[in-house]
C-alpha cells in the first residue's frame, strides 16, 4: 500500500473511527497503574524503531518484572529483533502491503493481544490513527499516546488517559522515554520531567567474529577489484520519501571524487534502489564503484558490511540509524526533516543541516506530507565541496 493511499485510509477512515471509539472511552486518569503486561505500539519506519531503544530500556529497567510486548510492521521485525530487546515471541507483526492485508492482520493481532490480557499500551506513533484505535481495542486501561492538547491537529481520539504533549523541540528518543513516564504521572500535561541535554547512545550489536570474517571473505570475492582500498559506502535512495533525498548530481561529484582520490564506493540500498544506483555506475563508468543494492538480504547483513566500511555517506532514513549500532561513521543530509527530533544516538554522526524559514516541511501536523513542488533547496545547497572536506576530514582521522 503506498504512502498516499495510507495517509488517505489513516485520514478519511481513522478519524471516523477515532471519533467513534472516543464516546466510549473518553479520557479518564483513575485507573490504578499495574503495568504488568505491557504493549508497545511502533509501526513507523526501521530508524524510529532504533530511536525507540532507550524507551525500551527505560521500561525494563522502571518494571523488571513485566511482560514487554512490541507491534511493528511485518518488514521491520529484523530490525527490533537484532536490538535485542525483547524476546522473539513477544513481537508482533501486521502487514502494510495491501488494505486487505492491513485488514485481515489487524484483526487476527487484536483477537491475540486480547488473549493476552495487556493491561498497558504505550503508543509511540504522532499522527498514525490505526495505532491509537489498536490501542483502544486492546483492552488495555492503561493508554499512553500523544495527544494534542491545546495543539491543532495531531488528533487520534479522545481515549488516551495518559496524554503525552507531542515537542517538536525535543528529539524523538527522549519522547518516547516521557511515554514512560506517564503511565505514573497525574500532572497536565501528564509529563513535566526534565530533559537531559546528553544525546543518548546505542549500545553496539555484537556479531559473531566468524560471521563477520565469513561475508567480509565473500565480499572480496565478489568484489575482488576493489580490494586493498578504503570502502565509502552512499545511500543515495529516498525510499517512501524522495524529497529527502539529496540531489543526484552532487552524488555523482562526491563520487567521482573520491575514485579520483584512491577510494572504492559502494552504493547500498534496496532492489526497489536500483534505478538510482546504475545511474550512478553508468556516470563513473569505473571498477571502483560497486553496486551493492540489493546485495545484502538482511539488515543484520548490511550491519555486518558496516565492520569493515570506513565512512557511510547517507539520506535520512533508515541505514544512519543502523550504522548508530555499528563502528562505522557518517554523515547524513537533513532537510525536509531536522536532525533536532530525528538525529542518530551516534557519537560518530555529522549532520548536514540548511535551515531554511520553510524547513523542516515533513512533520507530524502535515502527515509528513510536504508543501514543497519537490525543489528541495534545503538539500540542493548542501554542496558536494563542504561534504567532501568533512568526508576526508573523517578519513584522515
């Protein structure tokens, strides 16, 4: 199902539903905090998942003894799986390939998690209204979800009990721990807790030294050209939203640059990444830059080729914030999108960010929906000259 069809479906549908769900269940605070079982609603993309690592930790750590269930996307399961936060049998997925799908999923996890008695839903989405009405059908008397308030728009029914007062000021991480936090909170807005000024971190996924030596071994193989020389990797692709992307030409000098300067480049992404990627193959016409779209079939796999990468050069999306769980640096274009809310828990990131009096345009009042005709000069005047002189600034250590 594609992006608008979804904001179509979550718009016209959702809120009806949302409005109907909310006579029965208006907001109520007085009901006595168990948190025994407890739900974690994520469907967003991979990046919001990894994002959300520090609440997960947070809620382990503030309810030791309670049963921590997640629902996420079908396609992004691999991601909160290799974060290891959870046990593999307490995830839960619906599909978003199709509305039948959606439909027939939808139904069969709120039968499930019934069966399971929660009796704690924390609902991490902004704008998402399936995920609030999931919220509300299962059953649970514990509601955390972000909520409007006095703010226009954001509205996903009038059922959450801990309403949490969405920041656009605040980055996403430290949101989602005030989730938390409210399922004991009574204030109003129901969270009023000081935020740390540290960026949080993530922890590093340990993989296997075999498994690592096992696909850098086929890697040279495969590739065997390249070997000897330093491995710049590039997400040029913009996946559900190409207006974050930067522009394809300064891919094509930052490029043939660094082949210039002794460097392999590798393109990654998805097969559905392709197009983009033999673009840029047919500009260098050299040996140097491989086409690795489609070359990893996992998440955990891509991870493992950040081992032995020396720089990721990245669009906003999902890659940045698996390299976060990785030793390898980046440098990532912001723009339609701020790295204030969306940034990597990476000590090793740089973010390019031009902000512009129309900047950021994707947010959670518009759906992520932008205005902009596609002329992204947010990203256009981010010049190839400036990255590259960061890039070999990391190179050179």
């Amino acid at each position: 199902m594609n992006i608008d069809c979804q904001r179509k479906t979550d718009r016209i549908i959702g809120s009806f539903i949302c409005r109907i769900l909310s006579i029965f269940g208006k907001t109520r605070k007085n009901h006595a905090v168990k948190a025994e079982k407890i739900l974690v609603i994520l469907l967003s993309e991979m990046g919001s998942l990894v994002l959300a690592h520090p609440m997960f930790e947070r809620l382990k750590n503030k309810y030791p003894k309670s049963s921590i269930h997640a629902l996420v996307f079908e396609q992004n399961s691999i991601v909160i799986e290799l974060m290891n936060v959870l046990p593999k049998e307490n995830i839960h997925t619906v599909s978003n390939r199709s509305l039948s799908a959606l439909l027939t999923g939808s139904l069969r996890f709120i039968s499930k998690i019934r069966s399971l008695e929660i009796d704690t839903v924390i609902d991490c989405e902004l704008f998402s209204r399936i995920s609030s009405i999931y919220s509300f059908l299962s059953g649970a008397k514990i509601r955390a979800g972000f909520h409007p308030h006095t703010q226009e728009g954001l509205y996903r029914g009038d059922f959450i009990n801990r309403p949490v007062l969405y920041n656009p000021y605040c980055h996403i991480s430290q949101q989602f721990i005030t989730l938390v936090e409210a399922l004991e909170s009574n204030q109003t807005p129901t969270v009023k807790r000081r935020i740390n000024t540290e960026r949080l971190h993530l922890p590093q996924v340990k993989f296997n030294e075999d498994e690592i030596k096992n696909l850098q071994t086929k890697f040279k193989s495969d590739f065997s050209l390249i070997s000897g020389k330093k491995l710049i990797l590039i997400y040029p692709g913009g996946g559900l939203l190409p207006i974050r992307a930067w522009p394809l030409q300064n891919y094509f000098k930052l490029t043939d640059t660094l082949i210039e300067k002794g460097y392999a480049v590798g393109v990654i992404g998805m097969q559905s990444d392709k197009e983009i990627a033999n673009k840029i193959l047919s500009h260098c016409n050299s040996d140097y830059c491989i086409d690795l779209t489609g070359y990893t079939e996992t998440v955990r796999e891509l991870m493992i080729i950040f081992h032995f990468a020396a720089l990721l050069i990245t669009n906003d999306g999902g890659p940045v914030h698996f390299a976060a769980m990785t030793p390898i640096p980046t440098i990532t274009f912001y723009g339609p999108e701020t790295p204030e809310l969306y940034s990597p828990l990476n000590p090793r990131a740089f973010n390019f960010y031009l902000p512009l009096s129309c900047s950021p345009c994707l947010t959670a009042y518009n759906h992520r929906n932008s205005a902009c005709n596609g002329d992204n000069i947010c990203l256009q005047n981010i010049h190839p000259e400036e990255v590259l002189a960061k890039t070999f600034e990391i190179l050179q250590g």
